[in-house]
C-alpha cells in the first residue's frame, strides 16, 4: 500500500497509529465515530443520487416543454397569418 504522500507504510506503522488512536478517543467512542461516520457518508451518497436523479428526469421534461412551445408558437402564428 503505498500513497503518494506517505511513501510505504507498513503493518507496524498502522499498528502504532491504531494505538495511538485507541489512547486518544477510547475504546468505547470509537464505534460511535464510525457509526455517525457511516451515516454521513449513507446520507451524502443520496443526495449525490437523489440529484443524478433529478437531472436525468429533469432533461426529458425540458426537452419535451421546448418541443411543444415551439409547436404552440407555430400554430399561433399560422393562424395569425392566415387570418390577414
């Protein structure tokens, strides 16, 4: 596993910062951080998905609205001609 930044990290060192993190937060507030952790990333995802969602049924109805001003405009204007 090697990051950019970090270079080669091994077992130990990911061994010593679980500890050092055990010592700073506790064993019980552990679990309580991934838990409200989880949940965020949980309600970030829908909202990605629930505005991906948005935008594809928003394209269709666009498209169709346009389609039928502009079949309305024609209309209106034929029969503005044809009546002069």
């Amino acid at each position: 596993m090697a990051l950019l930044f970090l270079g080669s990290i091994g077992f130990t060192e990911i061994l010593v910062l679980v500890l050092i993190v055990l010592l700073v937060f506790g064993a019980k507030k552990i679990p309580e951080l991934m838990k409200s952790f989880g949940k965020g990333v949980k309600s970030f995802k829908e909202g990605v998905n629930g505005i991906e969602e948005d935008l594809n049924t928003d394209s269709p109805k666009k498209d169709a609205s346009s389609a039928k001003g502009s079949s309305g405009k024609d209309s209106s204007t034929e029969e503005g001609t044809a009546g002069k």
